[in-house]
C-alpha cells in the first residue's frame, strides 16, 4: 500500500543503496493506494541547482533529499484509490512517462470501517480529487504514455512486457 511506512522504505532505498543509479522505474501495479501521492511527486521531481566541490573534490548536489534523474511509472488495471492519483499526478506535473495499462478512474479518498466481526470491512467514499478544471478524478481513465499489457499466459510464463518496455524506456533517457 501507499502508506507512510512504503514511503520510508522507498525514501531510503532510493536515496540510499541506489543513489548511484542512472533511473528508476517506479512500479505501483496492482495497488491498493493510500495518500503519497505529493510524496511521491516531490521525491522523484527533483532539479539540480547546485553542487558543492571543497578545493576541486566533487561531494555532492542539491537537492540531497530528491532525486534528480529520470524516472518512469508503472501502472496498470486493477491500479486503485491513490494508486490512480499519484500516476495522474505524476503525468500532470510532467515528471516522466507512465508505462502500462489504463487506470480507471478511481482516485477518491475511502473511509475503511471495521465491524464488531473484524472480517466485515466496508469503505466509504469520503474525499473527491479534482483537477485544475474542477474535474473529478473518479471516472477519468488515466491513459499510459506508452500502453503494453501482460497477458495472464505471458504472466505463467514468467515474463512481464510492460516492465520490460519500462527498461527500454529508461535506458534510452539515459542515452540522452
């Protein structure tokens, strides 16, 4: 899920253990959601504006705290809740290119209710995300920049086009 702890772990695998990497591909498929989506943004749009060099020695750039390379998303079909907004917002902000399926619209804030029996759960519809148009996310199919799907027959064989398609993607913005 989408929730406070994933994003800490995703803050320090970035960067941390894979600071020195060229990109990333950021995979939100088959999701749940949550609320990261400003997170998220913020994280993966980082511009350079400074570097620091004590006596010649290159030790670092600003910002520290966001990276600062190409990035793409990962989405597909059964995305859902913030696991539509954070691609839409993502797409809307131009950080990268969303790659995968279509995402039905359904980026609206759930309440989830636990009953006296803990296996009966039931959500309610609280909170609508509206563009800058005043339209509601939900019902907006977010469309890929670059469609692929995975078939259920290339998944039993192990195989996964749209990461792969990612890949290419990702190698060829670091070719630029």
């Amino acid at each position: 899920g989408m929730n406070s702890e994933s994003f800490r772990d995703t803050y320090s695998e970035l960067l941390g253990r894979c600071r020195e990497k060229e990109a990333v591909i950021v995979d939100t498929r088959h999701n749940g959601g949550g609320w990261l989506h400003e997170d998220l943004a913020i994280l993966l749009s980082g511009e350079l504006y400074a570097k620091f060099t004590p006596r010649g020695q290159f030790i670092g750039n600003d910002p520290f705290n966001r990276w600062l390379k190409p990035s793409c998303v990962l989405m597909c079909e059964d995305n859902y809740s913030n696991a539509h907004g954070f691609p839409w917002t993502y797409k809307t902000l131009k950080i990268g290119k969303l790659i995968g399926a279509p995402v039905p619209g359904t980026m609206t804030a759930v309440w989830w209710e636990t009953q006296i029996d803990p296996s009966i759960v039931f959500g309610i519809p609280q909170v609508g995300m509206q563009d800058m148009q005043g339209r509601y996310l939900e019902n907006q199919q977010l469309e890929p920049d670059i469609e692929v799907y995975n078939s259920p027959e290339s998944q039993l064989r192990g195989e996964d086009h749209q990461l792969e398609e990612a890949v290419k993607e990702m190698l060829k913005e670091v070719q630029k």
